[in-house]
C-alpha cells in the first residue's frame, strides 16, 4: 500500500493524474475483472468430492472465466469493445 501511495504521488508530480483519476479510470476494468471471477470461484467452491480430477475444474474454470469475461465486456460496456469488434471483423475476412 505504502508503494502505491509513493507511485500515485510520482504520478501526480509527473503527469499530474491523482488517485481519484486512476481509481476513475480503472473503474470500468475493475467491474470486469470482479464479474469474470465469480463463475471460476463457483466451480471450486462446489468442486465435487476429492475424487474428481482437478483438470475438469481447471478446465470448467478456464471455459467458465472466458465466457463471463466476454459477456461482461460487452454487457458492461468496457471501451475494450471496438479492439473486440475490429478483431472479429479481420478475423471473419480472413476466415472466408
């Protein structure tokens, strides 16, 4: 935390951007991060029983964790989605 304070200070006397504009700023990816994470954290928290092979949940997870990443990108509205349309778009002009 003490390495935070002392970056954000150097921040503000470089460029002149303050903790309330990073928190601002980040605001939207951190939403998208707490929404990709819950689906993951689902799947270990109600992991069958012992036996069952950690790379079914690893898997699940990894499957899970995308899915809920797009979805919330675009549900969320993240500024992250024109890169996301532009790419699909090259994608499907290549893939034809």
């Amino acid at each position: 935390m003490f390495y935070l304070l002392l970056c954000v200070k150097a921040l503000k006397r470089c460029v002149g951007i303050g903790l309330v504009d990073l928190l601002r700023a980040v605001r939207p990816s951190v939403a998208v991060a707490v929404v990709t994470i819950i689906p993951p954290a689902l799947i270990l928290g109600f992991r069958g029983s012992d036996n069952d092979p950690a790379w079914v949940s690893l898997a699940l997870g990894f499957a899970t964790a995308g899915g809920s990443w797009l979805a919330a990108i675009f549900g969320l509205r993240h500024p992250l989605i024109r890169e996301l349309r532009a790419l699909f778009t090259e994608v499907g002009r290549f893939v034809r």
